[in-house]
C-alpha cells in the first residue's frame, strides 16, 4: 500500500513516516501543497495523509484542488485544527476522514484502513473478490479455503488487484502501489511477489492475462 503524506512540519513528518514504514506502507513525503499536487499527478496512491497548515498553501485548497480534478484517493485530514467549522468545511470539500494532532498511530492505520475498504465499497474489514478474500486488519488471504499471512509486497499487491475486482492491473500499476520513491524495483519485482503469493495459495489465485498485466483470480 503506497502512502502520499503531506506535511510540512520536521517533528511530525519524521514521527507519521516512521510509524507508516513500521506498518509496512511504501510512503512518499512531502512539505509544500504544490509539491504534494506533483506528486499526485505523477504518482498513484492508495490513500493521501494531508495537514491543513502548509507553509505555501491551506490544505483545504490543496484538497478542493484534488476533487475538482476528480481524483478519488481516500484523504484523511491530519491537523491541529479542531475548530468545528473547519471540520465541516474539510469534509463537504472530499476529505475521507479528520483527525486531530495528537493521536495515537493505531488509530490513524484504523482510519487508513477504514477509507480504503470503504473507497473499494466494504463495509468490513474484509474484502472479497471472486473466490478470494482479503482481512486487511490481519493482512491475511483466504484462497479455496485455504488461509495464509502476506508480506507487505503481497499485501499492497492483492490490495490493488482486490481494490478492482476484475480489473487488469499492468505491471506498472502494480509497481506504483507497491513502491515508493528511492524504492529500487527490479525488473522482475512484480513476477516475484505474484511467485509467492502463487507458492502459498495455488497458481489460480492471480490470473495472467498475457500482454496485460494480472487480475484477481475468479
């Protein structure tokens, strides 16, 4: 799972990327709005960590940029701002969710999760597609019965795939949810991970479909 966070202060940046990494997201960081905007028209993410006191933007700007260009990356607000106004103005922009500095690191990975399985339309922690099903608290798949833990290249890779049941992910697409910036990815990345995944839950589990890219197995 790749994480885009903007936020520009030294202390707290250093303290959400660490806990992010300790959780096993790939995390790209940034400190301005206008490098954050870069980096969401360059990047795919699957969720978006954003503070509303930039030094060269008002994150509510940055956010009412992102949903007038109709990109639909979960955001969730990070901010000391806990006036109710701006939380309602936060949320009737697009903002997923709000929380308010401090809070505790396992409630902000809830909260991630939370946006993410309700963007791929569950309501559960778990999340189903064709015979396979995802327990993102546990980060545990579910194949034919079968039932086994997943790294964090599998885990951000059956995310993706389950995310679009049905849809078919290119190589680069994968890589892009797989991988963050500094990331070396060797040519082969993609074709190892799936090789794993296939080593615990049977070929079927991810479909090839040849010149493509792969789709969740039905």
């Amino acid at each position: 799972m790749r994480i885009l966070l903007i936020e520009d202060d030294l202390l707290i940046g250093p303290a959400l990327l660490r806990a992010l990494k300790d959780a096993s997201y790939s995390v790209d960081w940034v400190r301005t709005g206008e490098a954050g905007r870069a980096a969401v028209r360059d990047g795919s993410y699957t969720a978006i960590l954003l503070d509303l006191g930039l030094a060269d933007a008002n994150g509510l700007d940055v956010l009412a940029g992102l949903r007038a260009a109709n990109d639909t990356t979960p955001v969730l607000i990070v901010t000391a701002r806990d006036d109710v106004d701006t939380r309602v103005q936060g949320l009737d922009l697009g903002a997923d969710d709000y929380l308010v500095k401090p809070f505790d690191s396992k409630e902000l990975l809830a909260r991630i999760r939370a946006v993410v399985r309700r963007k791929a339309g569950f309501a559960s922690a778990t999340m189903q597609g064709g015979r396979a099903s995802l327990d993102m608290n546990a980060r545990r798949l579910t194949f034919d019965g079968q039932t086994g833990e997943l790294s964090a290249r599998e885990y951000a890779l059956l995310l993706a795939l389950m995310e679009r049941p049905g849809a078919i992910l290119s190589r680069q697409q994968l890589e892009e949810r797989m991988y963050g910036w500094g990331e070396e990815v060797e040519s082969n990345a993609v074709d190892a991970v799936i090789y794993g995944v296939r080593r615990k839950f049977g070929h079927a589990v991810i479909r090839n479909v040849r010149g493509l890219g792969w789709t969740i197995g039905e």
